[in-house]
C-alpha cells in the first residue's frame, strides 16, 4: 500500500492515539485438518516476550475460550525473548511430526495428535519497534511476506499480531498501526489491531496500567486486553461478559472487553 493509500487510515489511527517456549493451551478434539479460511481452530504463536509474559497470552485466550462450547480452538506458543520476525525459522515450526503433533490434556497426560498439519493459522509478529526502525524496517517487510508465503504453503493461514507503543513512546501507535497495516494488506493476511487497543484503553482510562515497570512489556491488565482483541479478531465473538477475567477486578475486566471489541470491529471497518 501506497503513503496516499494509508492516508484513509489516519483519522482512524490518530483516534485511538487520543527462552523458546512451546506448550498446547487447549487440548484438541482433532488436528486441524479443514479450511483454514475461517475462525482458527489450532493456532501456532510465534514471537517474542510480548506473547510469553503473564503466563503467556495463548493461555489467557484458551481460558477466554473455555466458556463457549461452540468455539473449538487449541494453541501453542513458540516464542523467543527479544526475537525479530527473522529470528524464527517458520519452515521448521511446520514441518511433518514436529510442533502440535502431541498435546497435554486433563490430568496432564499426553494425547497424540493425528499426523498431518496441526494447524490452521500462524499469528506473528516482529520485535516492538522493529516494524519502524528505519533500519530494520525493511527486514519486517521482507519477513511478513517470507513468512506468509511459508504458512501458506503449510496449508495454514498466515495472521499479523499488531503490537503497541511503549508506555513513553505513543507515537509509535500510529506508525506500527501503518506498517502493520501495509504489511497486511501486501500478503493477504488478517491484522490483529492489539496496539490499537492499547491505545483506545489509555485515552479511555489513563490510570488503568496496562505495561511493566520497564514501559514496554504488557501487565496482566494489557495481557489480557491483548487477549481479548485476539479474541475477538479471530474467533468472532464478543469477548464482553466472557466469565474469564483473569483474577482482574470486574470492572476492569468489563473496560478491557469492551475495549478490545470496539477496537476489533472498528478496525475490520476500516
């Protein structure tokens, strides 16, 4: 997409500016084996501590999960600390007999999964501020497609997982919105528009802490709001009134819901 093109997006943008780790989070009732166009039943995380903190977000969306028996969704995590999307061979993470091909179920025993591919869509995405370094900008690019072009050839669907500015930096709401935008649109893939979050929740309720002491990884508060903006994103369902909260008090976990499906649809509008 063109500067011109992105141009549309900017109003929307500028109001919502106002290790390696593996584990199955939800035993599945089969390998995923159908069409990998709709609401991903098996999905394959891949990035970096944005995703592992607090128990790792997968977790938070398999437990946001658990209250709807019409959804059947497992996940699985492999991430790497610091990692930019050229770090992580995704080949390898979809190659025959490897990652899915087993999970842990009820009493921690482990169920093996039917061969064959185990997932229908990967969710990743690049280092915090790799997507608008003006070095490595170029690398979020070439990557986004590389991999895309990767996860389709596994049979999966590729999904790019829009993260947020540092508590000191929001300005880089805007600019990691555009490119994660471009990127989006340039290989067919979904965005889930989680910094948008973030930033609509700030200006709603400045108090509300969603990051760490160190202003960039998220609190259990913006774990779980990312949570839910995947959620919502990718399994279609409003995540306001779901019965997880994540031991967050109900008010807050009320305000984190409704924020990450007014972002979801506002968004997919756009």
């Amino acid at each position: 997409m063109s500067a011109p093109a992105f141009r549309g997006l900017a109003p929307f943008v500028a109001a919502f500016a106002l290790s390696l780790s593996g584990c199955a989070a939800l035993a599945p009732q089969q390998a995923a084996r159908g069409d990998a166009s709709g609401p991903p039943e098996a999905l394959l995380w891949v990035g970096n501590s944005f995703f592992y903190y607090n128990n790792s977000m997968h977790g938070h969306v398999s437990r946001l999960v658990q209250g709807d028996k019409s959804i059947k969704h497992r996940g699985v995590s492999v991430t790497i600390s610091g990692s930019g999307i050229d770090w992580h061979d995704m080949e390898s993470y979809l190659g025959p007999g490897r990652i899915g091909k087993y999970s842990f179920v009820a009493g921690n025993a482990i169920k093996f999964n039917p061969p064959g591919r185990q997932f229908d869509a990967v969710m990743f995405m690049d280092c915090s501020q790799c997507p608008v370094h003006p070095e490595l900008k170029p690398v979020f690019h070439e990557y986004a497609k590389r991999h895309s072009e990767t996860i389709r050839a596994s049979g999966a669907r590729p999904i790019l997982f829009m993260s947020w500015a540092y508590k000191d930096k929001p300005e880089m709401t805007a600019q990691l919105a555009e490119q994660y935008t471009i990127a989006g649109k340039a290989n067919g893939a979904q965005v889930v528009p989680a910094g948008l979050a973030f930033a609509k929740s700030v200006a709603r309720r400045p108090g509300l802490e969603l990051y760490a002491p160190d202003k960039r990884h998220p609190s259990l508060e913006g774990t779980y709001l990312a949570a839910c903006t995947v959620y919502g994103a990718l399994l279609g369902k409003s995540p306001v009134g779901n019965a997880y909260t994540a031991g967050l008090p109900a008010d807050v976990a009320a305000h984190l819901q409704s924020v990450a499906w007014e972002t979801v649809r506002e968004y997919a509008a756009k």
